[in-house]
C-alpha cells in the first residue's frame, strides 16, 4: 500500500472554548432528553440520564475540555455508576448519542468517515 493509499488517523473533533457551558447543559438535556425518548420509548428515567450526562458534560467544558472524544470518554467512564437497570440505554449508548448530537450541532457529517 502506498503512503497516499494508507488509512488516515480520524482527526480530532474540537468544539469552539465554552463561551456558557451551563446553556451547553441546558441545550444537552433538552435534545438529549428527547433523543432517548424517540429513540426507543418514552420512559421516565431518561430525564435523569439526559441531566446525569449533561452534568458532567458541563463539569467538563468548564475545565476546559474541548475535544469530543475526550467528552464521550468521560461521559462513559462517569455514566458507569449510573443505574441502567430501568432504561434500555446504558453508558456507551449514551455517550454515542452526545457524541451524535454535538457533531450534529457542528454541522460534521458523521456518516461513513466523511
């Protein structure tokens, strides 16, 4: 395989410096909330996922973590003490959906590596 055929790393994704990261949290909650509700079914508990993951979304950008990756690590890391037992969800699931959501919101298609 040539040099100009071999695979590329995936560059890294990096949000703008948080100018409010607690309307970051608000805008999460809100279109992660209903992004678990549609995804599947309405359920109760995914308020209190959407909030838990925005939580520490937020904790995050505050101390300044800019970069996607770093933030769906640290949601999976810290969303593994969350009870899952009432939801289908469970940690990567819901790090993969913020992950989905903040590209989205940068306008970066997420399909197929492009």
């Amino acid at each position: 395989m040539s040099e100009s055929n071999a695979p590329q790393p995936i560059p890294p994704v990096t949000l703008p410096p948080a100018k409010n990261p607690s309307q970051e949290g608000k805008w999460l909650t809100a279109t992660l909330h209903k992004w678990l509700d549609e995804e599947f079914l309405p359920e109760t508990i995914n308020r209190d996922i959407a909030e838990r993951a925005a939580n520490v979304y937020v904790r995050h950008r505050m101390e300044g973590e800019n970069d996607v990756g770093a933030l769906v690590l640290a949601i999976v890391t810290e969303m593994q003490a969350f009870d899952f037992s009432q939801s289908f969800y469970g940690e990567f699931a819901v790090a993969n959906a913020v992950s989905d959501l903040l590209l989205d919101s940068l306008g970066i298609e997420r399909c197929c590596g492009e």
